[in-house]
C-alpha cells in the first residue's frame, strides 16, 4: 500500500503543470494556445518572458528530482524508486490536471535523473546544453540527450534494473518529440528563443 501511495504521489506532483502556472502568475497568455502549444519552459519561452520560462523549467526540473529524493530517503528499494522516476515523468507528460495533455518532460526527466545519480543527470544536461547551444534546437538537443542517458548509465553502473527504467523514460521522450524530428527534417522546427507568431 505504501508503495502504491508514493508512486501515485509522484505521479500527482508530476502532473502539476508549472507552465501553465507560470503563465498566470505573469500575466501571459496560456502556453497552450501559442507556439507548439507544449505547456513547457521552451514554449513558455517563446512568450518573450525569460523569467516564466525560467520559473517554468526550475519547476518543472525540481518535481522530478523531489520525487525521486524522497522516495530515497524513504528508504524505498531501487526498483520502486525506479518506479517513482517514471511515474513523475508521465504524470508530466499526461497530467491529470490537463486532461492528460502535457508536456514533453525534458526538465522532469532531468530533475528525476539528478536525483537517481548526480553525475548522469549532469552527463545529461551537458549534452542537451551542447546541443542546444551549437544548434539553437530544444528539441535536437532533447532527442540526442535523451538517447545518451541509457548510454551514460551503462558506462558509469553496468546494467542493472534502473537502466531499464532510464530506457523507458528515453524512449517515451522521444517518442513525444517525434513531430519535433520530423520538422527538423523538414526544416521547419523553431529554434529556441524565437517568438510566438501573432
């Protein structure tokens, strides 16, 4: 019961839509209804308001890793925990707050790595910033970020459960940025920091 209460908790907490909060608390219109439509910190970007797109991503980043941090130092086995990182990303990417209509969960998977093992989450991030910087593309660097992180995992532990957790997570990012690929291809993805089209 009480492993069936923390992973629906992580689930609940993943579903809180930052975006959409920061969006309100700045005055700005709902991220839903410009740009990609994606309730996340790179469309809330595009707004043209730094501060609730940085509001959004610490949010967003800081759900995933404060679900997985205390599923730890509760003293939960590594496969629950395993279970806790995945609930928080899909409640991310299917809130129940937005009728299960979210975001891509980049910052979530993120903050949830962090927390599962400092060094990956940072591996991660350096890669997604590299990308991001030498590309201008949120979603490229999300993509190739996402592909490594079961890489960098089994480099620094081996295999073992949590990588199948890792690969989960990686796939199902992904997966939700395949329209973002397509347009890529079809050089059509906005970069980042590009306005909403009025």
């Amino acid at each position: 019961m009480q492993t069936a209460l923390v992973i629906l908790a992580a689930y609940i907490l993943g579903s809180v839509p930052f975006a959409v909060i920061s969006a309100r608390l700045f005055g700005l219109a709902d991220p839903r209804s410009y740009g990609s439509g994606n309730p996340g910190a790179t469309n809330v970007l595009r707004s043209g308001n730094k501060k609730a797109a940085l509001l959004t991503l610490i949010g967003d980043a800081l759900k995933g890793w404060v679900a997985v941090f205390v599923a730890q130092k509760m003293g939960f086995s590594d496969n629950v925990v395993g279970l806790v990182a995945m609930a928080v990303f899909f409640g991310h990417l299917y809130p129940v707050f937005l009728k299960f209509k979210g975001g891509k969960g980049v910052a979530t998977a993120i903050g949830a790595l962090i927390a599962l093992d400092p060094l990956l989450g940072l591996a991660v991030i350096g890669t997604w910033l590299f990308i991001a910087f030498a590309f201008r593309y949120s979603s490229l660097a999300a993509i190739l970020a996402a592909a490594m992180a079961p890489v960098y995992f089994l480099l620094m532990h081996g295999a073992n459960s949590q990588i199948f957790v890792i690969g989960i997570i990686a796939m199902a990012l992904i997966g939700k940025h395949w329209q973002n690929f397509q347009r890529l291809l079809a050089g059509q993805e906005a970069r980042i920091g590009s306005k909403k089209k009025s």
